[in-house]
C-alpha cells in the first residue's frame, strides 16, 4: 500500500501499479483490427472533406475503447500510429490533416471534460509535428510542425497551462526561429511570470522579424519600462502611434496610455494631455480615453469635457468587447488566428494525398500489422 501512494505521488501511469495479469486482460479486450479499421474510417472521412464526421467518429471510438481501457491508453496510441507508419509511405505530408485532426479531438475532449483523452490527443498531435519535422527536410518542415506546435501552445495558453504552453512554444521557437506567433506566446507567458529580462530578447527578434508588428512593438515598449528603459520605451511608443493605419484598435489605445504613463511619471502633465487629446479623435469610442483625459485635464488644470467623460462612464459600463488591458494578457489572439488559417490552408492542401494513401493502402492487411 505505501509503494502504491508513493507511486501515485511521483506521477507514475496508474497502468504500471497494475499487476501484469490484469493489464494483459485488458489488452486481450482490446481488438485492435477492429479499432485500426475503425479509425482508418474516421481518417477517411476527414480526407474526403467531412470533417465533422470524422472528429464525430473518432471522438466515439477513442471514448468507447477508454472506457473499457481503464485508463490504460497505451493500446490506442501504438494501434494509431501502426496506421499512420502505414500510411506514411505514400508521402510524409499528410501528417499535416492527421495532426490538425488530433488537434480537433483535443479540443473535443476538453468540452466534454475527459482529460485523459484530451492529453492523450495533444501528446499525439506534438509526436505527429515532430515526425513531420523529421520526414519533410529544409525549412518547411521545421515551419509547419513549428506552426502544429503553437496552435497547441495556444490552446493551453488561453486555459492557463502557462508552464506546458511555454514548453510549446520554446520548442515551436527552435524548430522555426522566426514564428512569430510563438515568440509573442512565449514573451506574453514569461511578461506573466514577472520574467522580463527573458522576454526582452524574444521580443527584440520579434520586432526585427516583423517591425510591422503593432503588437510586438507594444509588448516590446512595455517590457522596456518594466526593465528600467524608458527613453526606448518612449521611442517605440512614439514611433507606432504614428502609424496611420491604428489597428488592431486595442494596441493602439495601450500604446497611447502607456506614453502618457511616461509623461506623467516625468510631471509633463501638458504633454499628456496632447497624447491622450489625439488618441480620443484617432480612437473614436473607446471609452477609456475621455476617462483619462479628464483625469490629465484636471492635472495640467485644463478645462475638462464633463460631457464627454459622462457619455465615457456610460458606454464602458455597456461595453461587451474586453478591455485593451484585458487583451493584453491574453494569448496573442491575432497572431494565433493568422498561424492557424495558415494551417487549415496546409491541411487543405494535403487531404488529397491522405485520401490516395488510404485507397492504396489494403485496410485489411494494414488492420493486421503492426
């Protein structure tokens, strides 16, 4: 009993406490012809465009086999991957749609609160990056299993699995130094941590890669003020509010707070007034700016507008959409969106050849190897 709880403190899979006659019990339930056909049909039905009904499919048999499994996954996860060795002949490609459904199912499982089955899936859909990584030489492979990788990150990142999306998006990193997404992930989980110091650089590569990039740019100023900068800082600042194109909005009205930030710490109330006076006319409607700018009126003892501030109040207590603070810690939502339209363009593009493979391969012979 006290081997089963120390057992059970370090980690270690409930299916390894269990006595051999009784794993080797559960193994000879498990039919695995018959799950390997079944999920060559859910792999199917996902290369010939039905991708509900693939997710649908292969939700079903994983959560059907899991419950007679008893925990133990072991069976489906080498009866899954006999299938895709199979497959992997005709071209290394279609890991591509393999993963991105993996990474359906993960997201299945999460609704539907079985956990197991959901780790089960992630940790499929990283070994199915990382085999694309190794099977597609050059750049493109290390790009789209760095782009696999940071979808997933992603999703733990917005579920506050900070330690294990950091732990993606390291690797997506090493895999494709210049994925944006995850460099913005990555810095926005170490900003959380209090890590400033190690989000800087991150940044600083970022903005080199893409200077285009309102948000790096922003997250990049707001490191250097937390890090003792500010003369850097302001310089960033000054440089994107100067862009004439202002979106995505959210960035743009921090940007703006963030410099009056800096004026104000330096007393230069006047010049704060000027920032904030210019950011509520680019800005139309947000309703935080008027409230500054009456804050910073009564400051630099300006007139202040008390009809703008009141319609202000009035339409942040109606606003629906999160506040530029509140976007700000969050994942990088717009990165992620482009990262991840990016991939269902691969995924796409490669269902043809999972289609080919799965017609030329025999599924019967194939149900019986490996």
């Amino acid at each position: 009993m006290r081997a089963l709880r120390i057992a059970l403190a370090v980690g270690l899979p409930l299916a390894l406490l269990i006595p051999e006659d009784g794993a080797e019990a559960r193994r000879r339930r498990f039919d695995k012809r018959a799950f390997k056909l079944e999920y060559r049909g859910a792999l199917d039905r996902f290369a010939r465009g039905q991708a509900e009904g693939a997710l649908r499919r292969l939700v079903e048999l994983e959560s059907s086999v899991a419950a007679e499994a008893e925990s133990d996954l072991d069976p489906l996860w080498k009866a899954k991957l006999s299938v895709i060795r199979d497959l992997l002949g005709s071209s290394p490609e279609l890991l591509v749609p393999v993963s991105q459904l993996h990474e359906q199912a993960y997201l299945a499982y999460l609704e539907r609160g079985a956990y197991l089955l959901a780790g089960h899936s992630r940790a499929l859909t990283m070994e199915l990056a990382e085999l694309y990584s190794e099977r597609v030489p050059g750049s493109r492979g290390d790009r789209v299993a760095s782009e696999v990788m940071t979808s997933m990150a992603g999703h733990l990142h917005a579920a506050f699995v900070h330690s294990r999306a950091a732990a993606l998006y390291r690797r997506a990193v090493e895999l494709d130094p210049s994925n944006g997404a995850a460099l913005l992930g990555l810095a926005a989980v170490l900003e959380r941590q209090g890590e400033y110091e190690r989000a800087l650089p991150l940044l600083r590569n970022m903005v080199k890669i893409a200077p285009g990039d309102a948000e790096g740019r922003l997250r990049l100023a707001v490191q250097l003020i937390r890090v003792g900068d500010p003369e850097e800082a302001e310089r960033v600042l000054s440089a994107l509010i100067d862009e004439k194109i202002k979106e995505p909005r959210w960035v743009f009205s921090l940007a703006y707070q963030e410099l009056a930030r800096l004026l104000i710490d330096r007393e230069e109330f006047d010049r704060a007034v000027e920032v904030i006076d210019a950011a509520t006319r680019a800005l139309r409607g947000d309703p935080t700016l008027p409230i500054l700018l009456t804050y910073l009126s009564d400051r630099a003892r300006r007139p202040s507008g008390k009809a703008e501030l009141t319609s202000a109040l009035r339409e942040a207590g109606r606003a629906e959409a999160d506040s530029p603070r509140y976007r700000y810690s969050q994942m990088p939502r717009q990165a992620l969106q482009q990262l991840r339209a990016s991939l269902r363009g691969e995924c796409a593009a490669q269902l043809p050849l999972l289609a080919e493979a799965l017609s030329e391969e025999p599924a019967l012979a194939s149900a019986g190897g490996g």
